[in-house]
C-alpha cells in the first residue's frame, strides 16, 4: 500500500509540474480576468502572524497566488484588531480587486467587510466568521479533525476502552472538537472518560504534562489520550513517558507540525496518530476561492478544507521528518481538492 | 520639630519600661508556635487529606513526582528570592527561562552544538541579562519592577528573532527554506528526562536533584555565608549596609546575575524535558515562582525572603496541584485554589507578623 | 516703625501628652516690619508656627488679628483670615511638575467656586502680574522643578503673596539656600516689608538676622526668653538668651591627646567656606559642636569617605589618608556611628549580634561563611559592656528602647579596634541614662584611637570630650579645652557673631 501511495506522490508531484506550466502555457484559455492576471491585485489582511501555522499559511497564500500570477500585498495587524479594520479600509483605497480576512474578530472586524463588499471588492473570510453572506467562509473543520484521530482510536483499540481528554472550554477550534468528543462517547459506550483535564498555561507542553502525570497517577489504567491540540498532546506525551507507561498509553491528537512528527516517531512513542490540515493547503484554497469569485463563479459560501489522518506508522514507512517531506510523501497533505475549477492553475 | 523635648520625654517614658525582665520576656506563646510553624501543618495536613481522598497520592512515585513538576517553577523562585533579599524584584525569569530553553535548543538544531555548549550558552544568557537588569538597576537608576519589566519584553521579542518567530524542534525548517541538520543531543535530554536509581529503579529525575542541590546551595549562601548576611542587610536598610561598608551596588547586581542564572537553569530543564524550544513568554513561570517565593515569605513565620521557605512554597503548591489534578478539579479551580494560598500566606506574613507589629 | 501691631499672641499653650512645648508665648508683631524669632532646636519655633497656621489647636491663650479673634481650624482658614506660612521644606510650597504660572496661581485655581475649565493664557497673565508686582523676572512657562532652590523658594513666597496677606510667617527660609541665593529672598522681602505685611522671620542664622531684623524675640522652653528692639539690636543677648546660661557642667577628667592620630590640613567643605585645619590626638575624645546646618554632618561624611574631599589633605597615622568609599575608610581604621540611626544605623530585618557585627563580617568568616559561635559571644560581650538591656544577643532591635538601640549601634564599632571613631549626634532621642553609659564606655576604651563627636547639644559635649570644636558656617570656628571654657566666647563662636566680636 505504502509502494503504491510513493508512486501516486510522484505521479502527483509530476501532474503538479505539468500544470504549473500548463498555468502559463495556456494562460489565454483562463477567464476574465485571469487572461491578464498581472492587473490583478489581492490582499491578505492578518491578525495572527507568529508561529509555525501562520507562517505555513502565508506560504501557501504566497505559491497560489504566484501561480495565477496576480499581485499579492500581505497586511498584518499583529493582534490588533482595530487595526486590521482599518486595514481593510486601506486596502479598499488601495484599489485592490479582492481581500483574504485571515482570522480577527469578528465584532472588529464585520463591518470593514461589508465596506469592501460595497465597494464591490470580492473578499472570502479564513477562520473568521464576518457574519456577511457575499463573503464565502473558508475552514478547515474542526468536527473533521477530531472526527478522524477517534475513528483511528475505534480502529485502534475497539470500542471500549478508559479515556483522558484534555480540553479547556471557551476556545472556538476545542470546542468544536469537543463536540465530535461528546458525539462519539455518546455512540461508543464503551468509552469511559476517567479524568479531563488541560491549561493552556505556557509553555503549554510543559504544563499539561505535569497535569498529565497527575492523572496518570491517579488513573495508570487510561488506555487512550485524547488531546485534540498537538501542544496538549506533546506534555501527554512527556507525562506517558515519564511515568513509563508508553506501552499501554496510545495517544490520539489533532494538528501537526515538524516537532510533532519527531515526537510521533521516537522509538515507543505513544502518539500514534494525529488529524491535521495542511496551513499551506488553507493558504492556496484561500487564494483560490477568491479568485472563483472574481472570475464571476461561486466557491460556495463554506469552504471546508478536509483534514488528513497522519499515523504514526505512515511517518515510520515514509521516513518522513518534517512537514515539506510530509507535503512530498503525503500528496493527500499536500493538495486538497477543494475550490478547483478546471481552469485553476495549481503551484 | 522639637527634638530634644520629646527626645528626652521619650527616654524618661522608655527608660522606665527598660528596666531589665520587665520589657520582654520571651516565651513562646500558642500565637508563635502557630506562625512558625502554621504552614508546616497546613502542608502536612494536606499531604494526609490527599493521601486519604485521592487513591495512589500517597506513595514514593507521587511524591517525587511532585518535586518533578515543581523543580522548574522552585528553580526560578529560588532566584527571584535573592532578589527579594535584596529588596528587588525581577519580572524577568520566566522570559529568560524561555529565551534559555529557545538558546539550548537554537545552539543544538541549528548550531549543531553538544550538551555542553548548548548549556553554557544558556548560562551565560542567564548571567548577562542578570549583569544587564543589575546595571540597569543599580546604574542607570532605574526602578527594579520596570527595569526587568522592560527586559521582560525585550527577551520574549528576541527569542523570536533567530528563527522569525518559529518553535524550534530537530528537523525544523529553516527560514531560509533550509532544513535544521542539528538535533537535540542524548545527553541534554537526559538533564530533563534521565531518573537516577536511588531506592527505587528510574526513580529521582534529574531536574529534582537540580532542585535540592540549588536550594540547598542558596539557602546555605543565604544564611550562612557573610555575603548572604550583608544581601539581607542591603534588603532591609541600604543605607546603613552602605555605612558598615557593604559595596551595596555590587551585592545588588550579584542577586540579579543570581536570579538570572537560576531562571536559565529552569529554561535548560524546561527544554530538556520538552524535547525543543517552544516560543513562549513564560509568564506562568514567572507568576509561579513568585508566588511560591511570596508564600516562603510565610513559612517559619519569619516574614521575610528565605530560601527554605521559598521551596517548601514551591512544594506546597505542587502537592495542592497535584492533589486537585488527581481529584479531577478542573483548571481554573486549581489557579483559584494558587491564589487563595497565596493570599492567605500574604495575610500570615504582613497582619500576623510579629515584626510588622 | 508703625506701633500698631497687626497681630497679637498672649499666653500661648500647646503641649503633646505630657510634654509641655509652649509654656505661655507672648509675642506682637507690627505691620511692615520683620520680627525674628530665635530658638535652638526643641524651643518650640515649629509648634508655634503650626498653631498660628492653622494645623494645630493651642490649649490656652489667645490670638489677635488687627484686633479681631483669631483661632484657625485649619491652614485654609488661616490663610483665608490673612496668615499666610511659608514652610521650611520648599518643595512643600511648589508643585514641582508644573510651570511658573500655574504655580502663582495655584491657590486660586483649586480655590471653592472656580470655573472648570480654565483659560492657560489668562492664568499666565493673572501671574505675570502677581510676578511683577514683587519684581520676580522668570519666565512663567518654565516649570518649578528645573528652577534652583532659590528661584523655587522665590516661587513659594510670592505664591504666598498672591493671597495678599497682612501677616507672612517664613520659617527657616534660607536653611538650603547659599548666601547669594539668600540675599536675593532678601530683597524680596525688603519689598513686602515695604508694602505694610508684617513679617515674622524664622531663623538662627545669624547673618539673616543681622541683614533682616527690626526687632529680636528668642524662644526657650516653649517661653520667650528675651525681646529686643530699637534702632542698635543686641545681637549678642539674643543669642544668650536663645541658648540659656545655665550650662551644667558634669565633670570630666579631662586627658590631653597624644600623638597625633590624624590631621587634616587645609580642609573645605563647600565652595566658599573657609579652609580649616583639624587634628586629633590618641586617647583624646573631640567634640565638635554648632547649630543645625553648619557642616558637622559634612564633615563627619567626608571623614568617612561617603562625600568626597574637593580641597585639602588629610593623613592618618602619617600615612595620606584619602578614602573614596565607607569601605576603604573601615579599612585604614575609620568608623563612623552614622547620625539618625533608624534611616542609616539600624538594620530593622536583624537582631542585635546581627546588628553588631555588620561591618566586620568579613574577620569573623572562615572561607566567607560567617562563625556564628565567636559573632554571638563578641556581641554578648558589648551588651554587658554597654549594659544594653534585652533579653539576649537574640532580640530583634524593634523590641529595644531608643537608647539601647543607639548602644548597639555604638556597640557595632566598638567590638574591633579603629584609628579614628566618629560618632555623629549619637545622643539623639537616647535616655539620660543611655548616654551616660555611652559615655563612659567612649571614655574608658578611649586608648589607643582618637575619637571625633558631632553634637548640637552643649551640655553633651561637655559631659563626654576633652576638647571642644565649634563650627558655624561650614567652617572651624574654635577650640575650647573642656576644663577653663570661656561659655561667653563658645556662645558667641556659635552664634556666627565671632567675625564682629573678635576684631
């Protein structure tokens, strides 16, 4: 299986070359107003900047936007969210064609995207709800993600066993989480949840794992952890090692990025798998629904970016050590097919 | 005004009372006994609660566990104690605790250093950012709260700047699209995840034995040392240190190279036992060890900064976390229950206080 | 002269508990006219000055104010009534963050009934013209807090001007200001006097008082002592009558200095002061005497390194002897018992062995841990010696009495030999019996070191010295052998008035 997903990822990284060039080649055949592309101009208006995921995204943002070939401008109001609103009122001055809202609040932030969608600039919105029907929602779901590490759980360990679930409530993507967390210990009554806990005291991995080795302690029958956060997931994952108890602790998270996965391949490592979306792949959908729009098409009004289950195995077979040769080896990480028209060039 | 007058009216008044027994006799009343050792009781009645209410608290394996999770935080509040000793205060541990677990880790993937130079960097961090808030401090006057305030931030700012904001982790990429070649070496992750075998196989984890030694050490400086004695004196009237020919400066600087230190060991164990360099600001650490420190304040009833007290401040908040955890008390009732120690050991030690009498 | 007076004291009381500060002052003052009021430390000058201005109730008496009764219940009132006080510390009468203008009318501006918002440019006017009026040249945008003392006492006074007062209390006025700085408030004041207010001038510096007086009133015990009036004031009587006569003298044996221990030549204390010699024989314990402000303090602190020496040389034990910090000084054999021990002696946080053996932590250390056993006998050893009453070594020092504090403050210099002790007004707030203990312990260990004490109180000094120095004006005025003193000449030397008695 593992032979034939490589060859799948060449064949894919191949089809990605052709189409880049493909992109230019045919750039006649592309619709108004991608057949001149360099006059188009977008902006990507930010709240949140730092950190592995945010630079992921920016990325992806980056190689769609340079496969269609327009101006990109970024504007970041590093958490500040009145000026993010006021930046979208500049971008509206600066005369850009569309506007990517990536994250902000939502109070801050509804009013100067109706200000854009008035001045009839096509704006889509990514993990921000702007409470605007003309703007169409990109997320990656969060229902998804945890949907999939527990179904491996089920897959893993049957469908009975003792659970720890780290959570902290008022967090919008745990809760959501938390959601298919109740659904499936509703449908599985077999699982028997004998300690939550979780903070998100920094450094998170270091807090939760003294947490961790509390409820380990107390409970060293826990069979399965779930910790929808790849931050909860590595101070499990210190605690099950530290109380040496790797062999009957298996670990189940959402999220990914290149620190995880040499978590998840140390020798024994309890973390077994974890269900993530690619940043880069949100970036790309992002660029992509916009550009649907400006083209005059609809991308839909929910833009759901669907995770990928990464196992602890997959990572061993493909030797696979940080997040661009996940991209590589893992082409369902590294391309979703969402927001694809056939005449949309890929990066 | 009118100094001699009531100069000599009070020396009429005090030379009555002065006259020998009769001005005070020292016994040792039901209130001294329950200030000195009030919160020695509360721990210990704590432990036996716990032990009976939460199944499994009660045995060797809980125990140093609960000097595991305490040893990072009792680290950078022994530091942040030698500067209270000497009536400061540094707002800065938990940032350099945090540029220290992002060094070791920088020096390590990126670098591809060893253990060894991965921890001296981070030691001399320690030691300059304490030379840094001591002459800034001592030298450019300003006040101690927003000189390590200032450096607070600018730490949390530069631990960011070598990897433009990335965590690091063995096999990070680079932000020159580069992928790290270094790795975190055997070595200094044994400093966070090695356990010596001392009464029981893989029992005592390195960063406790780190905990005691340090504690023992300063505590020892603190109370034994002359160095120790004249930092106590520059805490308590600076001036008259001056006078009995203290180098004031010099004894202030050293508590923030001090605390510098220790807050870059805790940053060493933080990242050894993470396993990578995580940005973080580090305020819970800070928050942390000050209280723990604060609460030491209260042990013994001596009400002032003192090592032992600080540690067994850091130990009493490990076994209440530990206990609250077991028992399934969410989070926020266990930053309650931090805070209401800390209020009630504030209380013992400035309203009950024989000296602030 | 005008003889109406203006205001009128007759028979004024205050005391605190048991202590009885103003014991019947009788006092007029007139309109446009400066009357001083003279008074050592402790005569009552500053409780009289509060009770006239508002901020405590006399017991007894009455006061009158052109002839109507006058009982302030607070200082608003008293300025309200037409008193105004301008206090020693200057900073207290200026709000250093603002500017000039808003400064003069400050008092107007935060007064009952103004509007809420205010208009800057007329404040400025309404200043420049108070400013003006009393002939004050600054600029009313600069702000009070980069002017020097004396244009921020300047300020004070014409701020108290602004409320057009017809009696104006200053008390101690020039204390931190330079004679050039002084003769400039001089001025202003000639100008007030001129324009009817009756001046009362709080002071013992005798040059303010020769330069400003039409009349002379000397406080004592809480009781005028003497007045002097008439065109030729007898400035010398003044001075006799602030400081009393009846010195007591305790006997003292007194010993002639050895070999010379130290001696300074040439030495200055401030920019202008004259240059003085000092030396200090083994064995002998100096006194150096004079009013409050006169430099004792300056020179105890240059001795000890703690201020620098700008202008002359010393040498201790024939050696030069220049010490830029209190530690060098504790090295070549200087100790100083600091003046105000609670701010500079004490250490509240330790007890008493702790305390004691402060500054020679280091000879008690083997390998810097300190050897608690021989810290606790030294200082078990200095309590019997002093006869410090406790319970043991082990007492916090807030259990103390005053006097057995400042025992053990004498007691941490006294445990290891020194060259030269200084003791700065080591008497303050110490019980008659504390200080005879004091003192003998300072006689009878007096072998082998000299000994140097600052003090403002004269019978002290002739309780515990040898030899007596007295300072005025940042200088060494004269000696005296404690055994043939001339109190007539010391008086005098104290006062400031020896530049016009010795010819």
């Amino acid at each position: 299986m593992s032979f034939s997903r490589r060859i799948l990822g060449k064949m894919a990284i191949g089809l990605l070359a052709v189409t880049t060039l493909s992109g230019t080649a045919f750039a006649a055949e592309m619709p108004k107003p991608f057949d001149k592309p360099g006059e188009i101009k977008i902006a990507l208006v930010r709240y949140l900047s730092t950190g592995d995921f945010f630079q992921a995204y920016l990325a992806g943002v980056e190689a769609q936007s340079a496969a269609l070939g327009v101006d990109l401008r970024i504007l970041d109001s590093r958490q500040d969210a009145a000026l993010q609103a006021d930046m979208v009122d500049q971008a509206i001055a600066l005369g850009v064609d569309g506007i990517i809202i990536q994250h902000g609040l939502t109070e801050a932030i509804k009013d100067a995207a109706q200000r854009a969608v008035d001045a009839g600039i096509k704006v889509v919105a990514f993990d921000v709800n702007v409470e605007n029907p003309a703007i169409p929602q990109i997320e990656q779901s969060d229902r998804d993600l945890a949907r999939l590490a527990l179904e491996q759980a089920i897959t893993d360990n049957g469908e009975s066993w003792k659970a720890g679930y780290v959570y902290v409530a008022g967090i919008a993507p745990l809760d959501r989480r938390d959601e298919t967390w109740i659904e499936f210990k509703k449908r599985y009554s077999g699982i028997n949840e004998v300690a939550m806990f979780g903070t998100l005291d920094n450094p998170i991995a270091n807090s939760v794992a003294n947490q961790a080795r509390s409820v380990l302690t107390a409970n060293p029958d826990i069979q399965v952890m779930f910790a929808p956060y790849d931050e909860f997931a590595k101070g499990v994952k210190i605690a099950v090692d530290e109380a040496g108890l790797t062999s009957s602790v298996k670990i189940y998270s959402a999220d990914i990025s290149t620190s995880d996965i040499s978590a998840m391949r140390e020798a024994g490592s309890a973390w077994v798998a974890t269900a993530a979306t690619n940043p880069a792949v949100v970036g790309q959908v992002s660029v992509r629904a916009l550009a649907m729009l400006l083209a005059g098409e609809d991308p839909g009004h929910n833009v759901i970016v669907p995770p990928t289950l990464i196992t602890q195995s997959q990572l061993n077979d493909n030797d696979i050590k940080n997040m661009q040769e996940l991209s590589a080896k893992l082409p369902q990480f590294a391309h979703a097919d969402v927001a694809m028209p056939a005449w949309m060039p890929l990066p | 005004m009118n100094k001699t007058t009531t100069g000599t009216a009070m020396a009429s008044e005090t030379s009555l009372n002065s006259t020998p027994a009769l001005q005070n006799v020292r016994v040792l009343t039901l209130r001294d006994h329950a200030m000195r050792y009030g919160f020695l009781a509360l721990l210990f009645g704590l432990v036996v609660y716990f032990s009976i209410a939460a199944d499994g608290f009660a045995s060797p394996i809980s125990a140093v566990f609960i000097f595991q999770s305490v040893s990072i935080t009792g680290i950078l509040a022994l530091g942040v104690t030698a500067t209270l000793v000497v009536d400061g205060f540094d707002l800065s541990i938990g940032s350099v605790a945090t540029t220290s677990m992002m060094t070791s880790s920088y020096v390590m993937v990126v670098l591809g250093g060893d253990a060894t130079s991965a921890v001296l960097a981070c030691l001399a961090m320690g030691i300059l950012v304490g030379l840094v808030n001591g002459i800034l401090i001592v030298y450019m006057r300003v006040p101690d709260l927003l000189a390590t305030l200032g450096m607070m931030f600018l730490l949390v700012g530069l631990q960011r700047i070598p990897t433009q904001g990335r965590s690091i982790a063995t096999g990070m990429t680079l932000p020159d699209g580069t992928v790290a070649t270094g790795k975190f070496s055997l070595e200094f992750l044994a400093l966070g995840r090695h356990r010596f075998d001392v009464f029981l196989p893989n029992f005592l984890p390195v960063s406790v034995v780190i905990l005691v030694v340090l504690s023992i050490l300063i505590w020892f400086f603190l109370e034994y040392t002359r160095y120790g004695r004249m930092m106590y004196a520059v805490g308590s009237n600076e001036r008259a240190a001056q006078l009995a020919g203290a180098p004031v400066r010099v004894y202030k600087i050293w508590a923030y190279v001090i605390s510098g230190v220790f807050a870059s060991i805790g940053g060493i164990l933080l990242a050894a036992r993470i396993g990578r360099g995580d940005i973080a600001s580090g305020n819970n650490l800070l928050l942390d060890a000050v209280a723990a420190a604060l609460i030491g304040f209260a042990v013994l009833g001596v009400a002032k900064p003192n090592a032992f007290g600080t540690a067994v401040g850091a130990v009493f908040v490990g076994v209440l976390l530990q206990g609250l955890t077991m028992m399934n008390a969410p989070y926020y009732t266990q930053d309650f229950v931090k805070g209401a120690v800390l209020v009630v050991a504030l209380v013992f030690t400035f309203a009950l206080s024989r000296r602030s009498r | 002269m005008v003889e109406e007076p203006v205001f009128r004291i007759r028979n004024m009381q205050k005391s605190f508990g048991a202590i009885q500060v103003l014991n019947g002052v009788d006092l007029t003052l007139n309109a446009g006219a400066v009357t001083v009021l003279m008074g050592a430390n402790g005569a009552g000058k500053s409780t009289l000055v509060k009770v006239v201005s508002g901020v405590y109730r006399m017991d007894a008496g009455e006061v009158a104010l052109a002839g109507e009764k006058f009982a302030p219940r607070s200082p608003a009132e008293a300025i309200r009534a037409g008193v105004v006080t301008v206090h020693q510390s200057i900073n207290d009468g200026v709000v250093l963050d603002l500017d000039v203008a808003t400064n003069l009318t400050l008092d107007r501006l935060s007064g009952a009934g103004t509007k809420l918002f205010f208009n800057p440019r007329r404040v400025r006017r309404e200043a420049q013209k108070v400013a003006d009026r009393m002939g004050l040249n600054f600029d009313m945008g600069a702000t009070v807090g980069d002017l020097s003392l004396a244009d921020r006492q300047m300020v004070a006074v014409v701020r108290a001007m602004a409320h057009e007062p017809r009696v104006l209390i200053l008390d101690e006025p020039t204390s931190s200001l330079s004679s050039v700085e002084a003769n400039r408030l001089f001025d202003l004041i000639d100008l007030l006097r001129s324009h009817g207010v009756a001046i009362l001038y709080i002071s013992h510096r005798m040059s303010d008082i020769r330069r400003l007086a039409d009349s002379i009133v000397s406080l004592r015990d809480g009781k005028i002592s003497g007045e002097f009036n008439g065109p030729d004031l007898d400035f010398g009587g003044a001075v006799d009558a602030m400081l009393g006569r009846k010195i007591s003298q305790d006997q003292v044996v007194v010993q002639d200095g050895g070999k010379p221990v130290f001696v300074a030549n040439n030495l200055c204390l401030e920019p202008g002061a004259q240059p003085f010699d000092l030396t200090l024989g083994d064995g002998e314990i100096v006194a150096v005497t004079g009013l409050v402000g006169v430099g004792k303090t300056a020179l105890a602190e240059m001795l000890f390194g703690v201020r620098t020496c700008t202008q002359g040389r010393m040498v201790l034990d024939d050696k030069p002897y220049s010490p830029r910090s209190s530690q060098q000084a504790i090295k070549s054999g200087v100790f100083l018992v600091a003046k105000d021990r609670s701010v500079s002696g004490i250490v509240p946080d330790f007890n008493i062995y702790e305390n004691t053996s402060l500054p020679f932590l280091k000879q008690i250390s083997n390998f810097g841990i300190v050897n608690r056993k021989s810290e606790r006998a030294e200082a078990r050893e200095q309590i019997s010696s002093l006869g410090i009453v406790c319970q043991s070594e082990l007492d916090e020092m807030h259990t103390l009495s005053g006097g057995n504090q400042q025992k053990v403050m004498v007691a941490r210099w006294l445990g290891h030999a020194s060259r030269l002790l200084i003791l700065d007004e080591p008497f303050q707030g110490v019980d008659i019996a504390a200080r005879r203990d004091i003192a003998n312990r300072l006689r009878g260990s007096a072998k082998g070191r000299a000994t140097l004490v600052f003090m403002t109180e004269l019978d002290e000094a002739f309780e515990i010295a040898d030899r007596i120095l007295v300072m005025s004006e940042h200088t060494i005025v004269g000696e005296h052998r404690n055994a043939d003193v001339d109190i007539d000449r010391l008086l005098v030397e104290i006062s400031g008035l020896h530049a016009e008695a010795s010819p």
